[in-house]
C-alpha cells in the first residue's frame, strides 16, 4: 500500500503539471474546459486532505478556516434572501472551495514537510524561467497556431500569451512571476533557489514585460523602486522620505501645467465621475473604478448583495451589469458590504498564515488585493497556489 508522504507528493506535482504547464495546452488543442481542471484538481485537494485525516487523525481548524466556513454561510444566506437559483448558488462555491482546498493541501505539507520549501522554489523558479521563450513563439506564430484553436473559446492575439498556463491566464502567469522575483529576492539565502540570482532576476523582469499583465508590470516598477530604496543607507531612506512627502504635491501641481498631463487630468476628470460612472455602468460598459464610483455614489448600500451570480447570470452566460469585474466587485455585488469584508478579511488572514515578516505580509496582502480588484482570483488555481505555496514558510508548532 502506498504511503500517504508519496500520495502527497504525486499529488503535488500533478497538481504542478497540469495547473502550469500542460493545462493550457490541452484547452487550446484539446478543448478540454477549464472547469474540468478546476473540479479535478479541488476534488485531489480535498482527497488528500480527507485521508490525512484519516491517517494523521489530524483535523485542522483556525481563524483561516473559520472565516472559510462564514463565507460559505454568507453566500447560503445571501441565496436564500433573494431567492436566488440553488444551481447557482451551489456553483458560486467554487470561490470558497478553491482557496480553502488549496490552503489545506499546502497546510499539510506545511506541517509534515513532505515536499521541501527549497523544492517548491527551485522547482517554480524553473517553470517561470521557461515561459519567456514560450511566449515569444506564442507571440510570433499565433497566425499559426490559432488555426488549431479547440477550445470554445475567442482568442485574440493578446489572449494568446498565457505561456504555460490556462487560457486567458495573463494575471496568474503574471503574479506568478511576480511572486518568483519577491522570492529570489528575500529566500535566496545561501545561494540555495539560484546561484545566478541577478541575471535570474534581470530575466523574470525581462518576462514580466513581455507577457500581458500591466499591473504585474505596474506593480514590479513599485517593487523595483522599493530596492533602490532599500538599498540607501537608513538616515538617506528617512530624509528621502519626508522629502518626498514635500515634492511630491508640488511636482504634482507643477505636472498641471504641462500640456500632454494636463490631458490626462482632464481625462481622469471627465471619465471617473459620478454622473458619467453611472452613465456607463447602465449601459454596461463601465470600468472598475466606475463601478465602484457607482456603487458609492449612486445606489443604496448592499448588505447582504442581490445573490450568488447576480452580477453575472453563470447559467445564461450573460453580463446582468457592466462586464467588468473582479472579486471584489462580484462580492459586493453578490454578497454586499458582509461578504466583501469578509473577502478582505480572508486574503489578509491567508497572507498572514505565510508565517512571514510583518512588513512582507503586509506587502503580500496588498498585492493580492490588488489582483483581487482586477479579477476573480478565488476561482484561480494557479494564481491561489502560487499565493499560498511559493513564500509559505514552514512552522514546527502549526
């Protein structure tokens, strides 16, 4: 009979295979929905995990699965109160099943330590350094390759880029090699991930440019200037600071007067108002910030939201509201003001189970909160595992 600790291990890098490296292949070529990954790998996720129990006769439980199960009773209730179709509300699960199943997979290894953290790193650093070829050739040869298009899916040429990953995956493969640079910069002690790791590091910016997630790359442009920062000396650091604080407002005052920004404020101005956020919004062409512009300016506060998949009908397939979303617009929508804290509430005390740093923690969760206004990261495998696994620290007492 197998031993649970090998169990654990063929899981993981099945998981691995087929979340980052041939999941989008086989929808592109094959058709295989994405769907069908997401139920196989939840169902390996909670089959692990219910064997664990049955053999460790351990059973996890702490505020990170605590707030899991509110979210579940938030989304129940919610259903309930506007009498919201049981298939719907079922499916809208998923954005509890994924993150939760996720989390307890990598809390038993975090636990029992089957596979190494230096493992995991060496073994994703190898899968982000393999994506910048692969979306060149995605880049050049998609005339080619769109022919042989299987899936049920419009691709354009930008849709094209997911690398190795899913379909349409360019925030996933973007915060994946996001993550990968944060942990060659803070883990790389000894030279252990890589001995290479500013060439190493060079190149994963190199790719992050090249794929098709700007606020990977708006967000590694922030992470490039908190090393310049971080490399001054700490009196340097204090008094550029506060001389920031003071330019800052003056540069921006200054930046008015100038023509080419000048339209851009205008731009701003004119778009992201209340009166033209509502415009757009009713005829469902509303950007995120719109919106949110709406929501706060425009309409009564939700409490408990209009109910599972209100903002988008899952069964008909259809937009009900604007077709710009994200997570923490759909948990409004969906869940009101209750289920959006609790969303919050949830990415924070997930990126405070890394077991890292209070300032790493702190920038981890504001990263994930980023991504979590620009899309639906719960129902995301692979943006949930690399979140959960690749900084995950372990503990001896946890």
């Amino acid at each position: 009979m197998i031993k649970f600790n090998k169990l654990y291990i063929y899981s993981f890098f099945l998981i691995t295979v087929f979340c980052f490296l041939i999941g989008g292949v086989f929808q592109f070529f094959i058709g295989i929905p994405n769907i069908v990954f997401t139920y196989g790998v939840l169902s390996l996720f909670f089959l692990t995990y219910f064997i664990y129990i049955a053999v460790k006769r351990k059973l996890f439980l702490n505020k990170v699965i605590i707030l899991h199960v509110l979210l579940i009773s938030v989304i129940l209730i919610s259903g309930i109160v506007n009498k919201t179709n049981l298939v719907k509300t079922l499916i809208y699960l998923i954005f509890v099943l994924v993150p939760l199943g996720c989390y307890l997979f990598f809390k038993i290894n975090n636990k029992e330590y089957y596979v190494a953290k230096l493992a995991i790193s060496k073994l994703f650093l190898l899968i982000a350094i393999i994506q910048l070829p692969v979306l060149l050739i995605q880049n050049v040869g998609f005339d080619f390759f769109i022919g042989f298009n299987r899936s049920s899916q419009e691709i354009a040429s930008f849709d094209f880029m997911f690398g190795t990953f899913f379909l349409k995956a360019d925030h996933s493969l973007g915060f994946f090699l996001l993550f990968n640079i944060i942990n060659v910069y803070k883990n790389n002690e000894n030279f252990a991930i890589t001995k290479y790791p500013r060439l190493v590091l060079v190149y994963l910016i190199i790719t992050v440019f090249v794929a098709e997630s700007n606020v990977t790359k708006l967000l590694l442009a922030f992470f490039i200037i908190y090393l310049i920062y971080n490399s001054f000396p700490k009196r340097i650091k204090i008094v550029g600071f506060f001389a920031a604080l003071i330019i800052l407002p003056i540069g921006f005052f200054q930046l008015r007067n100038i023509k080419a920004f000048e339209r851009e404020v205008y731009f701003i101005e004119r778009e992201y108002n209340p009166a033209k956020s509502l415009r757009n919004y009713e005829r469902g062409i509303a950007k995120r910030p719109q919106v949110v512009i709406t929501y706060v300016t425009s309409q009564p506060l939700r409490i408990i939201g209009e109910g599972p998949y209100s903002y988008f009908d899952v069964l008909k397939g259809k937009f009900t509201s604007t077709k710009h979303f994200s997570q923490l617009i759909w948990a409004y929508a969906d869940l009101g003001i209750i289920g959006l804290i609790l969303v919050v509430m949830l990415l924070y005390a997930l990126a405070a189970s890394l077991n890292l740093s209070k300032g790493t923690t702190n920038l981890i969760f504001v990263v994930i909160l980023i991504y979590a206004f620009m899309t639906t990261i719960f129902s995301d495998l692979a943006l949930m595992i690399t979140f959960i696994s690749l900084l995950q620290k372990r503990t001896k007492n946890t």
